[in-house]
C-alpha cells in the first residue's frame, strides 16, 4: 500500500488543525496558501515535463544504455519522462497493471520498463548483437 496517499492529506490537515489552535483563522490561512502553494509546484513541474516530452517522438531516447544506467527501482513514471524528455512506447493493455513502456535509441537498443503503480519494478536493457567483421 502506498503510505504517501494516505499520510500526505492526513498532514495537510493535521497542519491546518494546529494553525487554527495555535494562530487562529490567520494560522489557517498562513498553512492553505503553504498547500496550495506546494500544489501548484507539482502542477507546474508535471506540465513542463509533459510540454518537453510532447516535442519529441514517442518511446525515442538519445542513449538506451544511459538511461539504463541512470534509473532505479522505485522511480516514478514521471520522473523517467522527465529523463527521458519524451513519452514511451506503452507495450502492454492501455489502463492495465502493470503498465510497460519501452525507450530505443537510434542503434535499436532499447530499455523496458515495468511501472507498478506508477513506479518503476523493474527495467531491462537490449541491445542488438554487432554485426561480425569481415
């Protein structure tokens, strides 16, 4: 179960609580315009990712292998097409869990990722087998 759905509102309230016993309704309104503010945060920083990442094609990174390197269990979707700068190529059901997106770069190589509930379980790199000299 994800604690931060729950604990993050709880939180918000607690904090709005002890505002008003501590300060009144000025103390309510100090903490909610702190909330709000917070919120617009994230809003602002999902929009200008989701604005960059919709400029390029979908599932294309610059690198498969540096983004291989760079991502780590527990990363949120957002924060990969933040890396990324582009959207992936959805490899599995639309609305289905898990979600499975896939990045390739200009050499075939590609990345897999697998999100659970909007965070990264696990990511695989391919890379196709160089050709033998002749």
């Amino acid at each position: 179960m994800n604690f931060q759905k729950i604990l993050i509102p709880v939180a918000g309230v607690a904090a709005v609580a002890l505002a008003y016993r501590q300060y009144g309704w000025a103390g309510v309104a100090a903490v909610a315009t702190g909330l709000v503010m917070w919120m617009l945060l994230h809003f602002t920083r999902m929009m200008t990712v989701l604005k960059r990442a919709a400029n390029r094609p979908i599932g294309y990174v610059g690198s498969a292998v540096m983004l291989n390197a760079k991502l780590k269990p527990g990363m949120t979707l957002m924060h990969v097409i933040a890396m990324t700068r582009a959207l992936g190529q959805l490899q599995s059901e639309k609305d289905a869990q898990p979600e499975v997106f896939r990045w390739t770069d200009g050499t075939d190589s590609h990345v897999t990722c697998t999100f659970v509930g909007g965070k990264l379980a696990h990511h695989e790199l391919f890379r196709p087998e160089e050709p033998a000299p002749q």
